[in-house]
C-alpha cells in the first residue's frame, strides 16, 4: 500500500475497513468469474467520464486543449492494448498481455446537467501543492471535486514532491481522483513526441481501478494478481533482458508493467489478471459500478454558462503610486491569503516606523507622517515573502 493511502488511512481509520471490504469484494467476485471479456453484465467497453481541473498558477500552467486530448489518448491507448510498443513485451509475457477495455472520455454533461468540454481551468495562488490533496477543495485555493460515483476526476497542478498519485476505490468522494504534475506533462511536451508519454497518468489510472505496484509494496510482495511474478522491489530507470529478483521459477520481473516505476520508453502491457481485477470493481455492489450508469457522457441541451477568466493582471503585490505624498495602496487581490498577515514599514537604516495588520483587498496606508524619503515594505506568509520599496515625497 502507497505512502498516500496509508497517510489517508491513519487519518480516516474506517477507509482501513472500506479498502478491506473492497478487497473481500474483489476476491469473491474473481473466485466466481473466468475469461477475459464480459463478467456478470458489465459492458465490455466500460466508458468513463473524465474531467480535469487544471489549477494554474503562471499562464504557460494553463495547458492547451491539445495537450488535454493527448492525455485522454494515452489512458485509451495503453488501456486498450493500442500502443505500438507491445512488440517489446517479453516473450514469455505476450501470452499474459491484455487489453483492458476502457473507454476514457472528456465529460460533455456536468453535474448539474449542463454541456462541458470536460475541462475545468482556474487560476490559483498557490505555487505548488503537495501530495495531501489541498488541491482537490476550493477553501484551499483548489477546485472540488465533481461527483466522483459519476466521473474521473483529474487534478493537473504544480506539484513539489511527487509526479502523481491516486486515490484507491473506497476512498473520501470528495478526494477520489488522480492528481498529475506539470512536470511530467512539460517533461512530456518538451521532447520530441512518442506515443509513450503520459504513462505516469496511465499508472495512476491503474491505482484508480485497484490495481496496486507490481512489487506488492512489500520485499517480494503480493500485488493481488496472479499472473504478475513477484519481485523484490520497483524497478528504475529502462532495463533489459532477464531479470530475477525472487524466485527463480518465475520468467522474470514482469518490470515492463505499467504499474512498476520503470521509464515510460520501457512500460507497455497490463495483464489478463490485472483486467479482470479491474473489472470486478464496475460489477453490481462494486466501488465503481455506478459510473456505468453515469450521464456525464450525455448530450445536454443546456448551454455551458462562459467562465470568466479570473487571472490576475499581476501575480505580485503592487504598491501604487510610487512615489507617494500621502497614501500608497498594496493590492493583494490575487491572493486572499495575505488577510490577517502582519506588515510593516522600515526606513533606510532597517527600522521599524510602522506597523499593521493586512485587512483589505486593496489596502491604503496613511504615509503622510513619514519623513520624505526610501522605504521599505516587508510581510509573510506561508511560503511567500513581501518585499517592496517606495518613496515618500
């Protein structure tokens, strides 16, 4: 189990019961079923709705529709068995490949039964998130989830520690999702195009339907999926040939799996186990089962009201009008975080010749009393240091 489910886990006791319950679920329903194509009724093309929400910070952040598409296509690609590098899959694992059989598509009905393209784009102030989902909620300058029993919500943001992560099926609604970074879309973006970028979406969409690494998260673990060889670890960086790390029985570390770590260049085949594990969750009674019955794929005949565009004209606090014979205004409209902060007033020699504390969007400051001179502004917050200088007439 991840580094993030666990952190859910010891903050949220009972989703160890869920993802429990879930796994006897998931163990039942494969004890019961066999083949690779329709199981107890389920499509044999299970269509998901997907939404993004890109949270940019900087306007090259704000990626193009082109780009969205190219991440719907490599989900489609690599789930379906589509990718023309099947031909590097090992020969002792070709008879174990398998489509999966998933459809992902761009929602074209919201929640509220109106059209969208499926995209969700606003400006935030935050720099860069962390892999502790503030970036699925509005209160923490995010976007909220839409109804995850209906859609793949998919966050695309700045992210500090991590490339990507997923939530597991049973966990919090209003977290359930998959969260990518800028970086592996501009990593992505930057070089010349294959079609074997985007594959760090493609891992995580295999967290989404259950699927865990391939190593188990333990020394020699257990995936859940019989056809995968156990190995002792994840696997780095672009290997080749033979490799044995537990038992010698085994063909090998299956490390072309999309669900280890290795390069994209060097990722290219899901297995039949993997399908059917997958599967199981969209049955009757199953975690997913109700995106089967979702109408975000509807055609709706409710306009899509325009979104503003709500990028600031600056990213910084402006002081204005500098110089200044009375009162200077700090614009901290971009950013509402900076309400409550304390600011203060320094002259040439670094003292402090005022103080106050930040209650206003745009906040004038009573200068009149000050010598002539240069000053300085000082404030902080969180992450985020104010540094300005004016000049009193």
């Amino acid at each position: 189990m991840d580094e993030y489910v666990k952190q859910q886990i010891n903050e949220n006791t009972s989703l160890k019961t869920r993802l429990e319950e879930i796994d006897v679920f998931t163990r039942e329903r494969l004890s019961t079923s066999t083949g690779t194509h329709r199981i107890n009724g389920i499509p044999e093309i299970i269509r998901v709705p997907v939404v993004f929400h890109v949270l940019y910070h900087t306007p090259d952040q704000n990626i193009p529709m082109a780009t969205i598409e190219l991440l719907i296509a490599a989900l489609n690609r690599d789930f379906n068995k589509r990718n023309f590098d099947t031909t590097n899959t090992p020969s002792a694992f070709k008879p174990y490949a398998a489509a999966m059989d998933f459809e992902f598509k761009l929602a074209t009905m919201d929640p509220h039964g109106a059209a969208t393209n499926g995209v969700i784009r606003k400006y935030t102030p935050i720099n860069y998130w962390m892999s502790d989902d503030k970036m699925k909620f509005s209160s923490s300058y995010g976007d909220d989830a839409w109804d995850s029993k209906s859609y793949l919500n998919i966050w695309l943001c700045n992210m500090r520690d991590v490339l990507g992560y997923s939530a597991f099926p049973g966990s919090d609604p209003l977290r359930d999702g998959i969260v990518l970074s800028f970086e592996d879309i501009f990593k992505a973006r930057g070089t010349s195009r294959t079609r074997n970028d985007f594959r760090t979406l493609v891992h995580e969409a295999g967290h989404w339907v259950n699927l865990y690494h391939i190593w188990g998260e333990d020394y020699c673990g257990d995936d859940r999926v019989d056809d995968t060889p156990r190995q002792s670890s994840y696997t780095p960086g672009c290997p080749s040939g033979v490799r044995i790390s537990c038992s010698s029985t085994s063909p090998g570390d299956m490390y072309m799996n999309y669900m280890d770590f290795t390069d994209d260049v060097c990722m290219n085949m899901f297995t039949m186990g993997q399908r059917r594990r997958a599967r199981v969750l969209f049955e009757p009674g199953g975690p997913r089962n109700s995106i089967l019955s979702s109408k975000g794929l509807n055609t709706s005949t409710i306009e899509a009201a325009p979104l503003p565009d709500f990028y600031p004209k600056w990213l910084h606090v402006k002081v204005y009008p500098n110089p200044a014979s009375s009162i200077i205004n700090l614009y901290f409209e971009y950013d509402e975080r900076w309400m409550g902060r304390q600011m203060q007033i320094l002259d040439i020699s670094g003292k402090v010749v005022m103080s106050k504390v930040i209650n206003s969007k745009i906040e004038a400051i009573d200068v009149s009393r000050l010598s002539a001179g240069i000053y300085f502004i000082r404030a902080e917050k969180e992450e985020e240091k104010f540094h300005a200088k004016f000049v009193r007439l």
